[in-house]
C-alpha cells in the first residue's frame, strides 16, 4: 500500500507543483486574468488529483485481487491527497523563493482588481479602503508559512477529499474497469 500511494502521491504532487509555476507565468504575463486563475487553478488540481482515481485503482488491481472496499479506498484516496497537498505547499513556497517578487505584485494586481470591481459597483470610499485594508492585512498573514500552509490546505484538499469518495465508491465496484489479466 505504501508504494502505491507514494508512487500516485508523488506523480500528482509533481503534476500540481508544476501546475503553480505554470500558472503563476501566466497570471505574470496576464495571459489569463485573475478571475480566470482561480478556474484554471482548481483545473489544475482536479488534474493532479485524478492520480487519486488511479492509485486506488491499481491498489484494487495488484494487491487487492480486482476488488476494495469501500473504506480502504477512502484511506488510500486521502493519503495520496495528503502527499499532493504537501507537495501544492512547497511549489507555492520554492515559485516564492525563486520569484520574491511575484506574490507582493499579485497582490497589487488584486487589490487594484477588487477595488475597479468594487468602484463599478457604485461602492463607497470607505467601503474600497476598508477591503484594501483587509487585503493588506491577509498579505502580513500569507507571509507565515504556517498560515499559508493552511490556506494551502484548504484550497486543495477538500478537492481531494471528494475526488477521493467519488473514486471509492465507483471503484469498489469488481465491474468499473476491471483489472486485465495479462496471463
């Protein structure tokens, strides 16, 4: 089980941490806006996850005779989301280290992006510099790597979580792609 789910882990892990340089790029060079980040970034954990579909799959398959239950599936599924997850953290935090730059200019891109919102909707003055102010002060908290390791995780693990339960309860059924007998 442990190969397995370091195996899926990892290759989805390295799927989303490529995923937060690509998409920083993007976002840098404003080839998608920041309305459309979000989007694509939860597109690309969907991708990455999917190794959560088929991690257990191949558990099903080589270890578990073409059958799993329900609940084993669920444990395999979350422990390859939990290695993802990690994985999500430290590409945000090595895109921080290799471009220090990048998340203090996103954050003034999107606080100059909320606050165009936020005058087009007709909104006060004191209305605008009260959410610049929250922003600024969300900006000091994303700087302590605890915090931002828990906004991390709360971004991407509760995709996880329903990839997972969706793939326990498809593939603890023998007939959703049975395993192949190769002999």
């Amino acid at each position: 089980m442990k190969k397995t789910i370091l195996t899926f882990g990892l290759i989805g892990g390295a799927i989303v941490f490529c995923f937060v340089f690509l998409i920083g790029a993007l976002c840098e060079r404003d080839i998608i806006s920041l309305d459309k980040a979000e989007f694509v970034g939860y597109g690309a954990m969907v991708i990455s996850l999917s190794m959560i579909f088929f991690g257990i799959k191949s558990y099903r398959d080589n270890y578990g005779g073409g059958a799993i239950r329900f609940w084993k599936a669920v444990q395999i599924g979350l422990l390859i989301s939990a290695i993802g997850s990690v994985m999500y953290f430290v590409g945000i935090q090595v895109h921080g280290v290799i471009k220090p730059e990048f998340y203090p200019t996103l954050m003034e891109k999107y606080k100059e992006h909320e606050t165009n919102k936020m005058k087009a909707k007709g909104a006060s003055q004191v209305e605008i510099d009260t959410t610049i102010a929250q922003m600024d002060k969300m900006g000091k908290m994303l700087e302590n790597p605890l915090f931002m390791f828990l906004i991390a995780l709360m971004e991407i693990l509760p995709v996880g979580i329903i990839i997972t339960l969706i793939s326990a309860a498809l593939l603890r059924k023998r007939t959703v792609l049975p395993a192949v007998n190769t002999a």
